[in-house]
C-alpha cells in the first residue's frame, strides 16, 4: 500500500510536515514502519494556502520517481506554507505492469468539485469490476480519467454518487460505493482483499476512511492485524493485517516549527487549532495518536481557528 497524510489547520511551513519530522513522509517513502515495500513509484502533493494566488484552488505537484530522489523537493517545499494539504506517496508492485507516469500520481483533482482525493490500497480486478461499476459514473468526471489506477476510478464513482458536500452525503456515498463494489465482486464471481484507506480533502476539510473487503469479498472481515502482522509478507494472514490495521489522527495546538518532535502541544479537542491524518504516526510519541479503526469515517472540518472531529461507522 502507498502512504497518505493530510493536515488541518493554522499556516504551518510545508517542510515541517513532508520534510522534517523522523518518519515525514518523504522518510516513509524510503523507510516505512509499517509497510514491507519501498515507495518508489511516484509522489505528490495538493495545498491550499491564503498565501497563494489562488486561494481557492489547490497547487498541485506529481512527480512519477521516488520522493527521495526528487531534486525538486529542497527547491518547492520549503518555500510554501499551507493550511489544508493531502501528500501522497506511492507503492506499486515492481513489474512491466506498472505505469509510473505523472497522471498517476496522488493524490486526484478534477473540475467541478473541490476535492481532492489519495489512497493508500488497492482494489484488484478493478479494471473488471468496471463491467458493474461504469453504470454508475457520470460522464462529466469519467471523461476527465487519464490515468490507469484504481484510485482515480474509484475518485469518479464517488464523485458520481454525491447528491451534495455535507458530511451525510459524503458518508452516504461511500457507503453505496462498498455495496456497489461488494456486488460487483459477486456477480463477477471475482472477491478479493481490497483496501480502501481514503483521504478526501477540500478547503478546511478532511474526511478520513478506512474500509475495504475480505479474501473472500466480504466487507466485515474480522482479525486482530497485530497479531496477523505476526505471519510475515507475503502470506494471506499478513495481506488481512493491512488492511485491518488503523489510520492515525493527531489533534493539538501550536503546531511545533522548531523540533526535535514536529508535534502539537496537548489540549483539549474543543481547543485543537491543527490536524493530522496519516497511514504512519510522524512522531515517535505515538501514544498521542488517535486511531481510525476499520469500518470507520472521520470527518474533520475547520472554523475559524478551532478543529472538529466526528467519527461514525460506515454501514455496508
């Protein structure tokens, strides 16, 4: 799997999050705790920043070459500051198949809609799937695919199914996303572990997911992925692991510019000013990190300088 982190918050230095924290995810692309391969396949950023000419849409950045040999990173990063972000770095098996090219690159941004999207899973078959799934999408996001990724279909089906922004439209939505993904697998006679570990952004929101499907289809598979962690690459036990495992949220306040740590100072939730949405902790006080479980959404949202946060469970 690839590796998200999305923030919510006060202006912080772009740096202080892709760059400098011990397991940033620029690190994570060459040393990640939590998953087995290297991520060489690619990497990218969208921003949102008062500062930028165009506040309301996103300066995007791909680039298809492992993040940590992207000469660009020491010239574009440090000079811009953000108050919404979703970076992306991304894993792909080490085969002919795989397309390393800009257009597939994380995270997804299309006209006609402010949000974003970055996934760290995958959904096999899905070129397949597609035979139940295209009834679904819309013409005006399906034409602007250019890529050859799961995500990105995946980032048009969704699109298709919002009736609106709110957090219950959103929920909704992927909500019918599962059950049309679920069905198609059956009726396709095609059921496989997919892994659905989503961060859809827009200005002052994040809105966090983590769900998928069983080996056999099912979407309530069951297993405590710390122990199934235990079975090693490469075998069934250890694919479930990954896609039972958490995504992680850290809450605060004055975001720390100065390290050693890159963290927030403790408070309250009603006093939190900033948010992190990541795969992997960036901080080795991981003790401070909340967990989205399987099965759940996170919704995020900014007002003014105070962060909220709502987590529900997906019903599939």
């Amino acid at each position: 799997m690839c590796r998200v982190l999305a923030y919510l918050g006060t202006e912080v230095p772009l740096e202080e999050l892709l760059l400098k924290p011990e397991n940033s995810l620029i690190n994570q692309a060459l040393d990640p705790e939590r998953h087995p391969q290297l991520q060489l396949a690619g990497w990218g950023f969208g921003a949102w920043s008062e500062h930028l000419l165009k506040p309301d849409k996103p300066f995007l950045y791909h680039r298809p070459m492992a993040a940590f040999y992207d000469d660009n990173v020491v010239g574009i990063v440090p000079s811009l500051q953000v108050s919404t972000m979703l970076a992306h770095v991304r894993a792909a098996d080490y085969n002919s198949k795989t397309v390393l090219a800009d257009e597939n690159c994380h995270p997804f941004s299309f006209e006609g809609t402010l949000w974003i999207v970055a996934q760290n899973g995958d959904v096999p078959n899905w070129q397949l799937l597609q035979r139940e799934l295209l009834q679904h999408c819309k013409d005006e996001y399906l034409e602007q695919m250019v890529g050859t990724t799961d995500t990105e279909f995946l980032y048009v089906l969704l699109l298709s199914l919002l009736e609106s922004d709110s957090d219950e439209d959103v929920k909704r939505a992927f909500e019918e996303v599962m059950r049309l993904l679920v069905q198609a697998m059956k009726d396709l006679d095609l059921p496989a572990l997919a892994k659905l570990k989503l961060a859809l952004v827009s200005p002052n929101r994040i809105i966090g997911v983590n769900v998928g499907t069983g080996h056999h289809g099912e979407p309530d598979p069951a297993g405590d992925w710390e122990e199934l962690r235990k079975s090693g690459p490469g075998t069934d036990d250890y694919a479930l692991s990954m896609l039972l495992e958490p995504m992680y949220l850290l809450m605060g306040r004055n975001f720390d510019h100065d390290g050693p740590t890159y963290d927030f100072e403790e408070c309250t939730v009603d006093h939190a000013t900033g948010v992190i949405f990541a795969s992997e902790p960036l901080t080795d006080s991981k003790a401070d990190w909340g967990r989205l479980e399987f099965g759940e959404i996170v919704f995020l949202e900014r007002d003014g300088e105070q962060i909220t946060k709502t987590v529900d469970k997906l019903k599939v």
